[in-house]
C-alpha cells in the first residue's frame, strides 16, 4: 500500500520510469494548393478534369465505340466519366479544393486520362 502511494509522488525513488511511446500517429494530409483562385473552375486541376471531361464525352459519342464488341469499354469509360463530372460538380458547390477534394480530383482525371489514352491507342477515338 505504501509502494502505490510513493509511486504517485514525483519525486519517488520507486517510481519506474516509462518512457512515452505514442501509440497513435496522426499524419496531417498535404495541401498541394497554395494559391487562391477567383473562381474555383479556374482552377488548373478544374481544368485539366473539364479537358479529359470533353476528351472522354467524344470518345463516348464516337461510332467506333457504338459497335458490340467495345461495350465494355463504353461501359467502363461512361461509369468513370459520370463519377468524374460528379467529382467536378460536388467541388464547384463546395466552392475550395481542400487535402482530400485534391487528392480525389487528381485520382480520377489520372483514372479518365488513362481511359481516353487507350481508347486512342488502341481502338484510334478522339
């Protein structure tokens, strides 16, 4: 009884000495964007998405990609193309690109320009 009343005194030579180990870390997402825009579809990753954007409407519309044996791809290209304009939409309404907004926009244009890259490549779209 007396050991657990000198182990809460600071000053105890009883007392263990433990050393703080923080058990959880907590990383603190990186803004890429620094600059202010004056309006947000100024922005260059507004931007460089609106582009693919436009690329991948085309590349939808276009008769090669109409026949049966490219409706997987039509299929897949439609379904990324779509979540990206609700990408855009939901970003101009916020009225900011934060941490997480940034790394989801520069996800899914990578992801539509990889798209629209191999319907160019391979099939010869755009």
């Amino acid at each position: 009884m007396l050991q657990s009343f000198y182990n809460n005194i600071p000053s105890s030579p009883f007392k263990k000495q433990v050393d703080f180990v923080p058990t959880d870390i907590v990383i603190e997402p990186k803004v890429i964007t620094q600059r202010k825009y004056v309006t947000i579809n100024e922005h260059p990753l507004i931007k460089n998405m609106n582009k693919e954007i436009s690329e991948a409407s085309k590349n939808i519309e276009n008769t090669i990609m109409s026949r049966k044996h490219m409706e997987e791809v039509r299929k897949s290209l439609t379904s990324v193309y779509t979540k990206c304009i609700f990408i855009v939409q939901q970003i101009i309404k916020l009225g900011e690109i934060n941490g997480e907004n940034e790394n989801d926009l520069i996800t899914m244009t990578r992801a539509l320009h990889n798209f629209n890259k191999i319907c160019y490549d391979i099939y010869g779209c755009r």
